[in-house]
C-alpha cells in the first residue's frame, strides 16, 4: 500500500493527519520518533510509514507499509553554478541537453532527496554522488532496488522514492 498527499496552504504535520486518518483510521496522530538518521516514525505503529515534505505554502505526505522518502519543492532560480555542484556528470548532461531549466534541476533534486529520505540517512554523500533515475514529471522508474516517480505542478516539483517494483501510485491525492 502506498498512498501520496499533497496540499496547498497546509502545515505537513496537519497533512500527515488527516491523511493517517483517512488511510489508517487513526483518530489521534501519535507523536513521531526519530531514527538515527532523522526519519520521522511511529514507534507504536511501526506497519504504518510515513514520509514528509515542504516548501513555500506546499506539503507532501507520503504513506506506505514498506519504507517511503518524498520531496517536494518550490521551483526557483539559484545559483548558476549549483547544477554543476550538484548533479552527476551524466544528470548535468542530461539537465543542460534540455535547455538548464530550473524545473529540469528541481526534477533531478526532488528524485536525490526522495531517495535519501527513504534510506534515512539524509544527505550524508556528495549529492553529486546519489544516483537517480533521469525522469519527466509523471515517469517512474527502478533502479538499485528501489522504485522512483517525478511529479509536476505549476511552480512546484515533487518526487517519491520506495522499494519494489512498477509505478508507485497513479496519482496525487488531497485529502
């Protein structure tokens, strides 16, 4: 089971309620724990995993019986040079081929901290050095094990990161 929320104008934690409500019956969210790495769980429901992100009025909530990662972010000039910093050869390749738009950047950054968010461990590696797959938004793809999809809004990027096979899910609930 993999459910994806998002929302505009909406706290994460407040999203991860309703949604943990709508999908797990829960009445009241238990607090959150945290793992060595920082990744919020349940310490009560440890079947019940859940994934968080934010930026500028919008949130993700990622839920899953198996371990998740999400990220979404506002799409938004930066420095020139952090493509470069950031990006593997091949991803800088691949994101200067398609013109060096910011939104191709934020689709590659949101695939990178889906994946580091699922493992936990956080951005411990050069993000340089975080594989991920080369999608437009609505593609998904394996590698590693693991299984990847890009999302896409006006403004806005987002990506999603669990294990297994196939699609993750066919769309993007708001609860």
């Amino acid at each position: 089971m993999l459910r994806l929320f998002f929302a505009q104008d909406v706290d994460a934690h407040d999203l991860l309620r309703r949604s943990a409500g709508l999908v797990w019956a829960m009445e009241a969210l238990p607090d959150p724990d945290r793992a060595p790495g920082g990744k919020p769980f349940f310490h009560r429901f440890p079947q019940c995993r859940f994934n968080l992100s934010h930026s500028g009025p919008y949130a993700l909530c990622a839920l899953s019986d198996g371990e998740v990662g999400a990220d979404i972010e506002v799409v938004r000039p930066r420095r020139p040079t952090l493509p470069q910093k950031v990006l593997s050869e091949a991803e800088f390749a691949w994101f200067r081929d398609r013109g060096s738009r910011w939104e191709d950047f934020y689709t590659l950054w949101t695939l990178k901290e889906a994946r580091v968010k699922h493992s936990g461990t956080g951005l411990t590696l050069p993000p340089r050095a975080i594989a991920v797959p080369l999608l437009d938004p609505g593609q998904h793809a394996a590698m590693d094990g693991l299984t990847f999809t890009a999302y896409a809004g006006t403004g806005w990027r987002a990506a999603l990161c669990a294990g297994g096979p196939g699609p993750l899910m066919e769309g993007i609930s708001n609860p």
